[in-house]
C-alpha cells in the first residue's frame, strides 16, 4: 500500500483519537470535583471553558455529531450533550449579535441621480439574493430556549400508561390507614404486603388506580372508596420510568436515546439534533411503534400555526424515521421569510408563498420569475399573479419576487411659488397645467409669470425642458398645455431671481448685526431692532450708506450716497441732511448700512490693578488719560519698608513691560513713567534672596543671593560651564523684566551684575549637522595617507 492511501486509512481513526483527546482535556480540569458533587459535569463548567472546547473541537476538523458520538463512548449522558449543545448555541448567538459600533452608517454623502440610485437597488437585491438561504425550519433545533423537554412538576396525565420502573405512592385514610411505596415489576406488577401482585402494566394511570382499590378492598379494607365509608385512598406516581426511543433516517445524530416516559415526539427530535438540513424531510416524519406507522409529523404545521397535535407522547421501543426530502424549493426577493421550503404533493406556489409570509410591501406582485432545471440546462418562467394560485412547483425551483420601481404611474409635480406645492395625480380633472395650478389653490402674490418651465421624461428616460408664459397661459391668451405622466413644473418667486435683499446697522447700538430688508422701514424701526442706542452712542449723527444704480449706454453701475440724521433717545427723527425728501418720509431700500457713531467725549470706565508690598493694594480707576504709573503707587498710598523696587514688573495685557521703578519714584518726568492704559497690572514683590542659574552649566539650579558674589560666582555654584555652553552670550534676566547681556572688547569680557530675584542664562552652542565624527575623521585621514603613498610610489619610478 502506498504512503498516500496509508496515510487515508488512518485518518478517520486519528480524528476519532483527537475528539477523545479533546474530551480529556476538557473533563480533566473538574473529575475530582465531580467525585464530590452530584451536578452534571457540563454544570461545573465556565462559559470560557465552553468556548474553548467549541474552538478546540472545530479546529479538529470532525463534524458535531462525531464529536457527540466520542463523548458518549466516553461515558457522557445525553442529558450532559443536550446542556452542552445549549450552551454552545447560547454562546453562538452572543458572539454573532451586532454591537453599537458596527452599524455606523458609512456613506459617502453624494447624492446619485435617480438613474444611478435605481441600479444600485437592483444590484443590492441581486446580491442579497445571491446568499446561501437556510431551509425553512432548521433554526427549531438550534434555538437553546426551546427543549421541548418535559414538565416533571405537574400532574401526572390521567391517560399516562404505567411501565416497569414507574413508583407508585398509596395512601390510606380515614377509618383504616396505610402507606405503601410500590415499584412496578419487570413483570409488570405491583405487590402489596399480604396481597397477591396486581398486574398494572400497559394501564393508564387511572385504570391502573381503580384496579389497585378493587383488590385492596377485598384484601381487607372493606367499603375502601365507597360513599359514607370514611375510609379513602389516594394514589399517584412518584417516580417516572425512563424509555429509550430509536431515531433513524435522515437526522442529524441517530441513534437510541434514553428519555423520560412523559417525553414527547419533538423532545426527542430536539435532542437528535433535528432532521438533516441537507436530506431530512421536516414534513414527513413517521413514529413507528410495533412496526406500524401511527402518526407522520409535519413540522410546518407547528411552525407556522403552533399546531401541537403532532407532538405525542412516546412510548418505550418507539422508533422515530426521518424521511428524505422529495422537492425543495427557493423563494427569494421581496417575500417576509426568504428561504428553501419543503413542498409535498399537492401543493402551489401559493401554498409556498403561505410558507414565506406572504409578499413584503414593496413586492412586484404582477409576477414572479422562477429559474428552473431541465435535463440539460435551465430556463426562465415568468408567473403572473394569475397563475400562483394552480402553478406547481417541481424539485430545484428558484422563486424570486422582484421589487417595484421607485416610479409612479400617474404622478405629475408642481413646485416653486404655489400655494400648495407638491405631488398630484394626473387624473380626468387634473390633465393640464391650469388645472395643475388650480388644484395648488393658485399662485402666490410673488409668481414670476413671464416664465414657467415643464422637466418631462422623454420615451427614451432622457429629460426635457418645456419653457412658456405663465402669465398669458393663465390669461387664455395661449393654448393650454396638455400634462403628462411624471411631469414636474416649476414656477419661480421674483426672489429667485434677485440677490436677497437686507440692510446693515453698525455702531454704538446694543445688537448690531446684518437683518433682512423689509418694505417701509425707518432708520428708527432699525435701530429699535438693534436694542437700541448704547449709553455713549450719538444720536445727533447717524449716516446711511446706500447704493445708487445707474444705467449709462447699457452698462448698470453703482455709485454711493451718504444720508445724515439726528434723532433722539425716543427715536425721533428731528432733521435729515438731503436734498429731496423730509425726515419723516426718509425709508431704508435694500442694503442701506446704518452708522451709530460715539460720543468723543464718551468713555467707560478703566481700572487698573495694583498689589504686592504696595500700602493699599487693589483696583483703581483711571480719572485722567495723563495718569501715569508715580501717580498709580501715590494713590494707592506708598510703599511698605520690605518692597524691592529692583522687582516690580508691569504687564500690559498679559506681557511685561521692562521698566525701572526706582527712576520713575526719582524723576516722575521720565520715559520710564508710562501712562495707565485700561487693565494694566503693577506687582512691587519682597526682596527676594535667591539666584536661578540655566542653561550650559553643569547643575541648573537656584542658589542663595550673596552681595559679594559676582557672575562667574554664580556660575561656579552650578558647576561651571558645560562643553558646549556659549560663554560670550550668557546674560542675566532681572526681577523687573529687564535683560543685560556679556560684553566682548578684544579678549576682554565684561559680565553683568546680578541682583536679589535675578535668573542667569548661559545659552547652548547650536547643533552642527554637518560636523564629521571621530570615526569619519579617521576614515578621511587614512584615505588620504593611502593616497599619498601611491602618488609617491608613482613618482618615485
């Protein structure tokens, strides 16, 4: 035998191996617990430990039920593969639900023509329709909510058939008591102390409790159950026998399984798995018992009508068949449930249509389209709506119901200046653009009569305009115009066609701003409109600007005219400066600017802020425009012993203005006395006692101020210069913002002092780039060495 076909043999009992093995590792982790615990071993298991396994065993390659097969060989219950498929399933169906962050919309924004747009649904629907569909009812078997497993806590039905192994409780009460537990015989009886055994087997419930009471009655409880006796008896089942009932046939898992006696047909079937989605018949599964058929189980009919008349109760060497499928059929596009439906003898496609849900709104009902296989290829069938009622599917149809067209059959449009703009339906009364218009209520006040225009779709879904004269069509001066399907007319305002119309107020008014122009509006109207005047506004002197358009040999141009008012706090106009017009018949026209303008002598006030070693530290206002920064610190009444004029620092807006306060407290006539300007700050700190050092030093850092130490002392503090530190440009920020830097004559540097608060800065040597290393260096060196040994060996020859 060859290496290949060797290597064949082997490997389905390789994958048998490797589903044991997995099956090892998975119950090892919890065998000593399961020594002290009664729960299922499936129970003690976490979902991480569930989804390991499910990814272990896929990895392996063996199908579900083979995996299901090794387990049980190892000693696994069905009940622990039945938890364990519902868990998968139950975990299955987490992984796959969609989260909040996947259904952001990711569309690019434009707008396709109508043309594009319509292409673009029909290829979604081809698409769509391209994916695999699942057949109609195998999603039963895998829902983990739905067992189908027996409810063990209610009463025992009354037409329940006793086997062997089923325990039955007797209780006697009244003038005579008892209490027996019996267990029914392999033989099929029970046996009460002192009685001969009472057959019960193949009895209901209820037969078998009546023949109980007739033998206990003539084993000594004489009256037991009769009226007026005082004596009665109560029986009922304790314990339920188990039954084991055989699946054959196109199911996912077959075999013999082991269930409650109450277990119905479709608990066993959930637990098989199901019929096989590929072969299985979901409408033709047959319950043999004694080797007659007694009842053929249509899943549909549950499904589709929750019809449980099918789901009987089992008895023990039931054997359930599934039978293969005989058609199946496709139905696609725009139906509720697509999916692949089982059809029996008999059937239409309007039985399948049932099967579907019936159409979705949007559905072209007026046909279907059905691909069907013939001996040697396939063909096209359209159905009409007629025909769904008597056509007869056959085995790999393909159904796809189309979508209706984003078109209208009797629409027409009018928009623009109407007083109901919208869509209409182009019906007898309405076939014309007067009566169009009319339906519209008619047109608005600003229609643009001198031209109207019709977009009609041509024979060949090209676009067309139609322009004509509304105003003579609605004065039956021309022909009416006949309206056809999917016309859209248009009727402009007179403000399509004119810039848009405003005016401008400006200046010392509460809300200036840019407002649309409204017809007969007053300089007043305006300003009212604005809030108002600001307290320092100057009513006496308000301008408009307006634009003055000329016509000059068929060119428009424009030229300015300016307008001059006085009005008062109320508002009135008492003059305007204009040569044509009075006051009270001045009117603002379109994009007029109105100015507002201010008082010169109007001014709000300004403070400036003052603080630190200072007597009365605070605001202060500015009363005069020649106040200067001596007056400032006289105000605010001196300053204490402790402050260090070599620090104060002055900050205009933020920034520090370098000055020195000691000349200005000498000579308040100086340059260095500025004038106060609004929100102005003076801080005059305490002296203060250290000295920072940065830059190219060794250790930046701050040292104490000596009065004997001088720069290079403090220099020396840090650790003295680096080797890339520049020397000649170190320079010395003082306290008050001020900055003195090194001086060079010839070889000679001259250093600046250093003062209480001051901060010393040694800048750093720029960066060279282009500067060769060590090795480069080396590398240059010994090539021109070698260089020159050749020119001399050369020239020595």
């Amino acid at each position: 035998m060859r290496t290949k076909d060797k290597l064949s043999h082997f490997i389905p009992r390789i994958r048998s191996y490797q589903a044991v093995f997995l099956l090892l590792l998975l119950t090892g982790s919890y065998q000593a617990s399961a020594q002290t615990t009664p729960r299922s071993r499936v129970d003690q298991l976490s979902d991480e430990d569930v989804q390991n396994f499910y990814q272990r065993a896929q990895a392996s390659g063996l199908s579900e039920a083979q995996i299901e097969q090794a387990a049980m060989s190892q000693g696994y219950t069905l009940d622990d593969i039945a938890k364990m498929r519902k868990r998968i399933t139950a975990l299955r169906s987490q992984a796959s639900r969609p989260s909040s962050q996947t259904s952001i919309d990711k569309q690019t924004g434009r707008t396709l023509p109508s043309d594009l747009s319509r292409r673009t649904d029909s290829t979604t629907m081809r698409r769509d329709t391209s994916k695999k569909l699942r057949v109609f009812g195998a999603s039963l078997f895998e829902n983990a909510n739905l067992s189908f497993e027996p409810n063990l806590r209610i009463a025992t039905p009354r037409n329940y058939v006793v086997g062997p192994d089923d325990e039955i409780k007797i209780d006697i009460s009244g003038a005579s008591t008892g209490d027996f537990n019996l267990k029914v015989s392999p033989d099929g009886t029970v046996k009460i102390p002192d009685l001969a055994p009472i057959f019960v087997s193949g009895l209901t419930i209820e037969q078998a409790e009546q023949r109980i009471i007739d033998r206990l009655r003539k084993g000594g409880y004489q009256g037991l159950g009769a009226a007026g006796s005082g004596t009665s008896a109560n029986i009922a089942l304790t314990n339920i026998r188990s039954i084991r009932v055989t699946l054959v046939g196109e199911v996912v898992r077959p075999g013999t399984y082991t269930i409650s006696s109450l277990g119905s047909a479709f608990n066993v079937l959930y637990l098989a798995g199901g019929p096989n989605p590929e072969t299985g018949s979901f409408r033709k599964i047959s319950v043999i018992r004694g080797n007659r058929v007694i009842r053929t189980i249509d899943l549909y009919d549950f499904i589709l009508r929750a019809d449980q008349r099918d789901n009987i109760q089992l008895r023990d060497q039931d054997v359930i068949r599934v039978a293969d499928y005989e058609t199946h059929v496709e139905l696609t596009g725009q139906v509720r449930r697509p999916a692949i439906f089982e059809v029996l003898p008999g059937e239409t496609l309007k039985t399948v249509l049932g099967f579907a849900g019936g159409f979705a709104d949007d559905a072209y009902r007026a046909s279907i389209t059905l691909r069907r296989n013939t001996s040697r290829e396939r063909r096209i069938v359209t159905i009409t709506e007629e025909q769904i009622a008597s056509f007869v599917p056959q085995r790999g149809d393909k159904y796809e119901v189309g979508k209706i067209l984003e078109r209208y059959e009797n629409r027409v449009q009018v928009a623009g200046a109407v007083m109901r703009p919208g869509d209409y339906s182009l019906e007898p009364g309405l076939e014309t653009v007067r009566q169009l218009i009319s339906r519209a209520d008619g047109l608005r006040k600003d229609a643009f009569t001198n031209r109207a225009s019709i977009i009609r779709e041509r024979p060949d879904m090209d676009k067309e305009n139609l322009s004509f004269d509304l105003g003579k069509l609605m004065r039956n001066e021309i022909a009416d115009i006949p309206l056809m399907r999917q016309d859209s007319l248009t009727v402009l305002s007179i403000r399509d066609l004119r810039e848009e119309y405003y005016v401008t107020i400006e200046g010392a008014v509460n809300h200036p701003d840019t407002v649309d122009f409204v017809t007969n509006m007053s300089v007043a109207d305006l300003i009212a409109q604005a809030g108002g005047f600001q307290e320092g506004a100057k009513p006496n002197l308000i301008e408009v600007s307006r634009r003055i358009r000329q016509d000059s040999s068929g060119m428009r141009t424009t030229k300015l005219e300016i307008y001059r008012f006085a009005i008062d706090r109320n508002l009135q106009i008492t003059s305007v400066k204009r040569d044509s017009g009075s006051a009270d018949e001045f009117r603002l026209q379109p994009f007029d600017i109105v100015y507002v303008r201010t008082s010169p002598n109007y001014t709000t006030q300004q403070q400036v802020y003052i603080y630190g070693e200072i007597m009365q530290p605070g605001n202060y206002s500015i009363f005069s425009r020649e106040e200067r920064i001596s007056d400032l610190i006289k105000r605010a009444g001196g300053l204490k012993p402790q402050a260090y004029i070599l620090g104060a620092q002055f900050k205009r807006k933020g920034d520090i203005i370098a000055n020195d306060l000691s000349e200005i407290l000498t000579n308040s006539g100086s340059e260095e006395n500025l004038l106060l300007h609004d929100e102005d700050t003076l801080y005059i700190p305490q002296r203060p006692e250290i000295v920072t050092v940065q830059g190219g030093v060794l250790n930046p850092s701050s040292v104490s101020y000596k009065l004997e130490y001088k720069f290079d002392d403090y220099i020396s503090e840090a650790g003295g210069f680096t080797d890339n530190s520049r020397k000649s440009k170190a320079y010395v920020v003082y306290p008050n913002g001020r900055k003195d830097r090194t001086h060079q004559f010839l070889f000679f540097l001259s250093r600046p002092k250093v003062y209480p608060g001051s901060t010393v800065v040694v800048p750093f040597k720029p960066l060279d780039n282009n500067r060769l290393s060590t090795a480069e260096r080396l590398g240059i060196l010994s090539l021109l060495a070698t260089v020159s040994i050749a020119l001399v060996n050369i020239l020595l020859r």
